[in-house]
C-alpha cells in the first residue's frame, strides 16, 4: 500500500502511477502528465474572484442546470439570474448537476465530457455562473455514455478504444462484485469482433472506463484540467469508489481507487491550489470517511451520507439520541478536510450509509413511514437472487409530514422541516442545500408516473415565473420556507463558530434536543447550537460547566437570552452566541 506524502511534485505522481502500472509504463504515463500540465499552466485564466479558503460564509446550493424554465432564456442563464437575484450573499457555491450532453439517468450518462448540452446553454454560461459563485463540477468518471464517441469507436473495433472498456466472458464469476443498482452487471454488444459483454455498474446505457488502462486516467486528469479552466473551484467525483475492477475483489474502496484519487488530489495541489476536490461514495460511513486519507491526500470534503436516514429517523422518533451519538464520534484527520454536509439531493435518502447505526427494524421504519407519504423505495442487487432497499425517494420535505394523512401545509409542519435543515447547517463541515429544499417543494408523482421510475419524485424542473409569483406571496409554502431558511442562512453566516474545520461538542440535555457546542479553529468564540426535535416545550438550565456565561444572544431570534432558564418551543431552533449578549 502506498504511504502518502501529501506533496504534489512528479516523484510523488511517478510513485502512485508506478503503483497503478508498474514501473515501465509509468514513466511514459508521467511524461505524457507532465506534458499535459504544462499545457493548462499556459493557457489557465487567473483564479476566480470567488477562490480562497473556506469559511463559516460559505454553503452550497445543489441545483441542475435546467432546474428553472423560462421560455426565450437559457436554463443556465436564468439560472444565474435567480443566484444573483436571490441568494447571491447567502449561497456563495452552486453544485450544478452534470450540464453535459447525455442519454440517460438526467445527466449521469454523459455523451461528451466537454461540451454543455446545447439546450442549457453554454461554456460562457457555466463561466458566468463561475465569475460570481463558488462553482462545483461533476467529474463523472467511472462510466460514460454508451452513445458517447469513445464507445461508439469501441463498438466499430477502433483499436485505440479497444481497451477503454472492460469485458468479460459472462460465465465469469462476480459475486463478489457489490452492486448498487438491481440490474446486470454485464451488458451485451454487438462488435466486429462478435458479440462482447461489457462492464456497466449502474445501468447498460452506463459504461464503465477501464483506468486500468493509463491513457484513460490520463484523458480524465486532462479533462479536470480543462474544467478547472473553465471556472471550477471544486471537483466532484462521482461514484468514484467503483473507478477500478479487479477480479475476485468486491471491485469497491480498492487501494488502487483511493491511488487514483491520491493522483488528483496532488495533481490539482500543483496547478490549482484554490481547487477542492470532494468524493461522493453512499455507502457506509466507515467507509465513506476512507476517501480523507491521512487528511492531506485525498479529498478536501467528503459527503456526509449518513446524515440525511439519521436526521429523519430523529424527526420520526422525536428522539436525538441516535443521531447524537453518531455526531459525538465525527472527526476528521486534518484541520484541512472536512464534511459535505446534506439531507436531500438529486438522489433518494441512502439507506446503506446508515447500516450499523440503525436497527433493522428502525430502517424497516423509515421505508413504511416514506410508503405512508406516497414516497417509494429502490433497491441493489447482492449476488444473484437478492435484492436489498438502497434509498429512499421522496422530498425531505414531504419526509417530514407530520401523518400519512396530512395535506394542508401548516406553520408546524414548516418548523419542523427547517429544524432538520439547521441541525445539517450547524453540524461541522459545510452545508450543500437541494434546491427543492429551499421552497419546500412537494413529490412530483406525476414526474414518477412519467418517467416511470422513483428518483423522479425529488426532480421536477420548475417554471421559473410561477417560482418567482410564490416567493413574493407570503403565505405561500415556497414563501414561508424561502423565507426561514434565508434567516438561518443569514445567522450562520454571522458567526465564526460555523467554521467549516471548526469543532464541535454534542451535548447531551435531552431526548428530544440535538445540542452542539461549536467553535472556530482557535476556539472561540462559542455557539450554543439547539435544535427541538420531539414537538414538545422545554425549559432547560443550559449553564455550561467550563463555560463562564450566563447569557448570549440568539442569532435566529435576534435577543438575549438567560442560560439559567432558557424556553425551547416544539422544533424551535436557536443558536445562541454566548458572552455576546448587548
């Protein structure tokens, strides 16, 4: 295994490609690299604007590139347009979903890694976006599209393709394979050469990249290259932890994996420091944490899988215990890596990352409580015949209704959905925020019934009119939700205890609360984080020992408050900045 250095210069890249390719060919690989580099050094733009460090200031909107329609604009374009208009000061980074040409899985089957779909815009578009926000770029990388022209080239017997894809004879054996999706493993296609069976991991429209194979790393580091010019501040790696494949393996978390993440994390060190990279794995937790390596050498942020399943089981249960406990153990290896805090995404809520943490039945729970809100379940296939719930679809929103039966959205129901977005914006780490959980946006079954497919239900693309008449009527669901979350946007920002690699404390007061202490890097000054979860009131006696004060100020409610005897409404939340009282 290779011991990491944390330096980025070609002895380090010649080490970790001679790991992945022995010696003879690592060489050429590494002349090839450094050829590449040289190449992006003298093109490269300055820095944006908006690079530096991370702080307290910052949160992410995880948004797709058409998520708002507005006929004779482009979605890229008006999108921006609702970034400046709206959430300029209060989202600084923007997550745009992948903006390339694709065939399938809206998005996650990119046709052409370089080029913008055409009906979302275009490069200046994406670059505009990049001028005034802190920009996050999927690499989608363990699998391209089977329309794409590299595949296509393979299918026509190109030899220069012919080892950029991975096949096998379908009487091999891969049960040990772990699979997230309940399809085939191989895929069949017809070739000059016959009939071949094609690795595809997630779906046979998604073929998977033989890195095996160095000229295919090398395209990818290229292509990060070429996004970081295009105004990238931070990469994401999708579904990296299946990128390599090595017969009788698992064919996830190999060492070779996290060498190819290694590779572009002292890559990107060398051209562009202001870059972060951030690795999306749902899977366990133990797991998932792998990919911070010695905290210096792998990904800046990791995604915080397990906190969307723990959160929800908090609001069903009224109890924080569970999630408390989890939040006690968090750490990170360095003051340079944090967490990717989220509760929704494009995606359901994964259910394997809280494996271990939950019971059996607390996870049976959840997938009857998401059933009873007219949400639905995927499944992964293990080995041959079984099949096991993989995520959860539905809006965090609609997650958090109060009964089966409720419809009418009332003030309760919207407290206790932005309860659970506080708890996620005061965890350390920084906080990527969906953009339908900004405006409380309900299932889309219709987009389900279309599509005919579950992840459906949390993507509905949105008439960016309509959006903009219910934000301005306040007694609107998209106005009331809107409206709370600027102000929790607004008090975290207002505090440096927020610090992304920052600490943290939980407090154990009761069931029915999550309490944090949280601090800067230099220890102060300290926030009070509480955060109602059972729908009861409280009064608590919150003077904290080592801590000298007896009072503080909220940041939510804007007033002072006395520790001695502090009220704490059903799902009310307040921070409170202690010794800042006035």
């Amino acid at each position: 295994m290779i011991q990491p250095r944390g330096s980025s210069s070609p002895e380090r890249w010649l080490e970790l490609l001679s790991f992945l390719y022995g010696a003879d060919r690592a060489s050429a690989a590494l002349r090839s690299l450094q050829a590449r580099i040289e190449r992006h050094r003298r093109i490269a733009p300055a820095p944006p604007a908006s690079a530096g460090p991370l702080s307290h200031r910052d949160a992410i909107l995880i948004t797709y590139g058409d998520q708002l329609i507005k006929p004779g604009e482009t979605p890229l374009h008006i999108l921006n347009r609702f970034l400046q208009t709206y959430l300029r000061e209060l989202l600084p980074g923007v997550h745009v979903l992948p903006f390339f040409p694709y065939s399938s899985d809206d998005g996650f089957s990119v046709i052409d890694y370089r080029q913008v779909d055409p009906r979302l815009g275009s490069w200046e578009d994406v670059r505009a976006i990049a001028a005034g926000h802190r920009l996050m770029v999927d690499a989608v990388v363990n699998h391209i599209s089977a329309r794409s022209a590299w595949f296509q080239d393979f299918l026509q017997g190109h030899p220069q393709y012919q080892d950029y894809f991975i096949t096998l004879d379908p009487e091999t054996d891969l049960s040990q394979v772990v699979r997230p999706r309940d399809l085939p493993l191989l895929t069949p296609f017809e070739t000059p050469h016959g009939t071949q069976y094609v690795w595809t991991t997630f779906s046979p429209d998604q073929i998977d990249l033989n890195f095996a194979n160095p000229e295919v790393l090398l395209e990818i580091l290229d292509l990060l290259l070429f996004y970081i010019r295009q105004g990238a501040q931070i990469i994401r790696l999708d579904a990296i932890a299946f990128l390599w494949k090595q017969l009788g393996t698992t064919c996830i978390h190999l060492p070779q994996t996290h060498a190819v993440v290694k590779l572009i994390r002292s890559v990107v060190d060398a051209v562009a420091p202001w870059v972060y990279i951030i690795t999306e794995t749902n899977v366990p937790h133990a797991e998932n944490i792998a990919y911070f390596g010695n905290g210096t050498d792998e990904a800046h942020m990791v995604y915080q899988f397990a906190l969307p399943p723990l959160v929800l089981h908090t609001f069903l249960t009224g109890d924080a215990r569970v999630l408390s406990h989890w939040a006690a153990g968090l750490q990170t290896p360095s003051n340079k890596a944090t967490f990717f805090n989220f509760l929704a995404s494009h995606d359901g809520i994964g259910l394997r990352p809280a494996q271990g943490l939950l019971s059996e039945r607390d996870l049976d729970r959840l997938i009857r409580w998401t059933e009873a809100r007219a949400g639905g379940v995927s499944y992964r296939r293990i080995g041959v015949d079984t099949r096991q719930p993989y995520e959860l679809n539905i809006t965090y929103f609609d997650a958090l209704a109060p009964s089966a039966e409720a419809r009418r959205v009332t003030r309760a129901w919207i407290s206790r959905f932005l309860a659970s977005q506080a708890i996620m914006l005061a965890l350390v780490g920084v906080p990527g925020i969906y953009f339908h959980s900004l405006i409380g946006s309900r299932n889309d079954l219709r987009g389900v019934r279309r599509n005919d497919r579950w992840r459906s239900i949390n993507r509905e693309k949105l008439d960016f009119d309509r959006l903009e008449t219910k934000l301005h009527r306040p007694g609107t669901t998209a106005a009331r939700v809107f409206q709370g979350y600027r102000t929790l946007l607004r008090a975290r920002q207002s505090h440096p205890a927020f610090d992304p690699f920052g600490s943290q404390q939980v407090l154990m007061l009761n069931p029915g609360i999550f309490a944090l202490l949280r601090l800067s890097q230099s220890g102060q000054p300290a926030l009070l984080c509480l955060h109602e979860v059972a729908g009861q009131n409280h009064i608590l006696d919150l003077r904290i020992p080592g801590t000298p004060a007896r009072q503080g100020r909220d940041l939510i409610g804007m007033r002072n408050v006395y520790l001695e005897r502090l009220s704490l409404e059903p799902y009310q939340v307040r921070w409170i900045a202690l010794d800042e009282a006035s």
